[in-house]
C-alpha cells in the first residue's frame, strides 16, 4: 500500500511502529471506523478513550491533511486489517439505511443534512462547500425529504463562507459540534446552534 506508507511517513508522531500495528488486533472494526473518520469528540467516546497517539494521527489526518487524502489513508489500512467485504460489514453495521430513514421520516422525525463526505467546512473553498452540501441535499430528497438544518462535520470555528453557502442552499440553521447548558432561549444564532449536553 504505497499511499499509506506514504503518509505514515509524515505520521512520525506514533514513533517507530506503523498505524497497522499499532491498531492491529486492538480496535473492532467499528471501534475503529469511529475513532478515525467520525467526529467523536465527547467523553466516553472512542476519541477519549484510545492512546494518546492514537489521538495525534487523528489530528493529524484530520487537521494536516487534505479530507480525501487522509480518508482514503484509512480506508487503505482498514482495507489491511478488516479486508474489503469486512469494511462493507463495518459500514453497513454503522449507517443507517435508506429504509430506515423513511421509517423515521413516516414516523414525524426531522432528517437534517450532514454533508456528502463529511469533511471540515472550513477547509473547503465555497464551491466545494456547496458541492458538499448540495449533494447530500439531493439524496435526502430522493428518499422524501426536505432537510431545512444541516449539523457541520466536526463542528469547529465556522467561518461567515461557510454560513453563507448553508444560507444560499435555502437552510434555515446549522448546528455546531460544541455543548452548552445554555441554550434555546432565543438568543442563539441560528447557523451556529449548540448542543444540549447528554
Ligand atoms: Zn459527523
């Protein structure tokens, strides 16, 4: 896997052992998936409870490199370790199915967009940002829904590009990855609402 040694190599910060073997035989698939492609920051997460350096390679894949490279990064070493049909579990495990989502849809629930391949906002020019956001948009609709709020992936600092992309695509709010107790009494922004902590 060329690419992957590739990037390991800029991945000095887990010493002299590659990410294979230092994941390898310790994560279950999901556990894996989690800790490195889902924005799982809060206590108890999978963030918060793998190694220190485990911690760093996210950051590093999930600040240092551009979002496709480094999922494709992980998908090479999930690829090593799970095989192709045991990735095709992990995810089918993970999300939601489009049958699902129409039950919850029947059933009164708001479906909210979360973005096409879930990557910082902020790191994206503003076509790429409305790429993002567009495309999911036309699946949501595909099964029935018309999302109005859409969650940022990661949450993070947001910039007025990204609110005015979300606004120009015709939504009515956003919300952000950070928690609060206060929140919802009306003096929130919109586009950056916060989280009730669970
Ligand atoms: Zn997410």
């Amino acid at each position: 896997m060329p690419r992957a040694i590739a990037i390991q190599q800029l991945l000095f910060c887990i010493g002299p052992v590659t990410l294979l073997e230092l994941v390898k035989d310790r994560f279950s698939g999901d556990s894996f998936y989690s800790l490195f492609l889902q924005d799982n920051f809060p206590i108890g997460s999978c963030y918060c409870n793998a190694p220190p350096e485990l911690r760093r390679v996210k950051t590093i894949l999930n600040y240092g490199l551009p979002h496709k490279l480094g999922d494709e990064f992980i998908f090479d070493v999930m690829e090593d370790i799970f095989g192709r049909d045991g990735i095709k579990d992990i995810i089918n495990k993970m999300f939601i199915s489009r049958s699902c989502l129409k039950i919850m849809l029947n059933a009164g629930m708001e479906i909210g967009n979360h973005t096409h391949t879930h990557p910082f906002l902020t790191h994206l020019s503003k076509a790429e940002i409305k790429e993002e956001v567009i495309t999911a948009d036309s699946f949501l609709k595909s099964i029935g829904c018309t999302p109005v709020t859409l969650c940022y992936p990661f949450g993070g600092k947001l910039t007025p590009q990204v609110i005015d992309v979300i606004k120009d695509c015709g939504y009515l709010g956003g919300c952000n990855f950070q928690y609060s107790d206060d929140v919802n009494f009306g003096k929130e922004n919109d586009y950056n609402l916060l989280r009730i902590p669970g």
